[in-house]
C-alpha cells in the first residue's frame, strides 16, 4: 500500500471516529434536555414552598429562565438562587424568603409579560435578574435593547443584574459579547450592579466549561452554579449593605 494510500485511510478512520463520537455527544445531550425537562416540575414546587410569608424573613425575588430556577445542578437548593439565598441567611443570621418568579424557557418577552406582572405588589429586600440566555438564538440587538431597557425600567433601584454566560461550549459567543454590551449600557444608566458572569464562565476555556455544564452542554451543573452565584454575591451583599448598614 502506498503512503498516500496509508494517509487517505487514516484519514477516514480518524473522520468515522470524530462522526460517531459526535452522534454520541448529541445522543448524550438529547437524554439530558429530556431529564432537565421533566425536573422542571419539582423546581416550582420547591419554590413556591420557599416564598412562603414568614414573618422576619428578608425576601429575595428571583426573575429569570431555568437557570434561576436551578435547572442543571443536582437539586434547585444547589442552583444559583438557592446559593445566594443560603448566603443571604449565613451574613445576616435571617431567614430568607425566594420568590422565584423564573420561568423555564423565558426570554425578554416573556420577563415583560409574565414576571414583572407577578413582581408587583412585592416589596423585596433583594432583587436579581439573570435573562437573555435563550433570546441568544434569535439575537436582534434592537429588540434586545428596547426589551432590556423597558425590563429595568420596571424593576427596584438597586436590582444586581447579569451578563450573559459566555456560552463557550456553544457557537455564539460572539453574540453573547454583543448582548453584554447592551446589558452594561442599561444597567448602567439604571444604576444597577451588573454580575460579570461572561468572564466566570469563560475563564478556562471549553474544558473548563464542559466540567461546568450539565449534559445538555447549556444548563450550568452544581459546579456552574457555584460559579453563577460567586458572580452575584458580591453585588447582592453590596446592595444588602447598603440598606441595612
């Protein structure tokens, strides 16, 4: 056989190889978006027990997607939500009401005509907005503005919001970027504090965001959701300070 013979075979041995690996990372990630699906369920239940009235609690709104409401880690408590809830209760030594007013599968849209409805009538002691993930695939950066900025525009002064992930397993980062953008410009002339979530996320590159991602390779696991609440904390404590120093 010659060399050129030896090269083109092993080259359609390593193509087979890449092509069957594929079909099984999406096999994988098509079993996945089935189980988080049918985890969506048990999540609002578990949030709407942690919004019950207790007196002396401080209350923490959450407005979002699935990833507010924990989709991805291992139980909605290990989502991000329920970290800075937990951390909440840790530095103020109170008990700490969630009203996850987050639907799975939201996008601007839907914040205005579904979330911020149910937020009137609140009085939150903190509030946190973490949108735009799933508006990612359609992105209009005009639509994304109006839509971002009539959102803040109904939201409490001191509301931390957040960057967009990096989304370094996915091909649209360059998207993300330009949504960030839009994010800080807003938040910006609202006053808000902005989550720097893109760089957490994207700090070690594609491994590092696989071993942060559940097996739909979108939904952050429990160790993603550490990442998402370390990028909230420090603007929700700051905001906490703020009010009650």
């Amino acid at each position: 056989m010659s060399r050129a013979a030896r090269a083109l075979g092993l080259l359609a041995g390593g193509a087979a190889v890449l092509t069957g690996a594929g079909a099984l990372v999406q096999r994988r990630r098509r079993r996945w978006i089935t189980e988080l699906t049918n985890r969506i369920p048990a999540h609002h239940v578990y949030w709407r027990e942690r919004g019950r009235v207790r007196e002396g609690s401080l209350l923490y709104v959450a407005i979002g997607d699935s990833a507010a409401l924990g989709l991805g880690a291992s139980s909605p408590r290990a989502g991000y939500v329920g970290l800075v809830a937990d951390a909440l209760a840790a530095r103020t030594g109170r008990e700490v009401r969630v009203r996850n007013l987050s639907i799975d599968g939201a996008t601007l849209g839907v914040v205005l005509r579904e979330e911020l409805p149910r937020l009137a009538g609140l009085q939150p002691d903190v509030v946190t907005l973490g949108i735009g993930a799933n508006d990612i695939w359609t992105f209009d950066p005009v639509r994304f503005r109006d839509e971002y900025e009539r959102i803040c525009a109904a939201l409490p002064a001191d509301t931390v919001v957040s960057e967009l992930p990096s989304f370094s397993v996915l091909p649209v980062a360059g998207r993300a970027r330009a949504a960030n953008r839009i994010i800080h410009e807003v938040a910006e002339a609202h006053g808000f504090w902005v989550a720097p979530l893109y760089p957490v996320t994207g700090v070690g590159g594609v491994l590092d965001a696989l071993h942060g991602s559940a097996g739909d390779l979108f939904h952050p696991n429990d160790r993603g959701h550490s990442r998402w609440a370390d990028a909230f904390l420090p603007g929700v404590l700051a905001v906490l300070g703020r009010r009650y120093d």
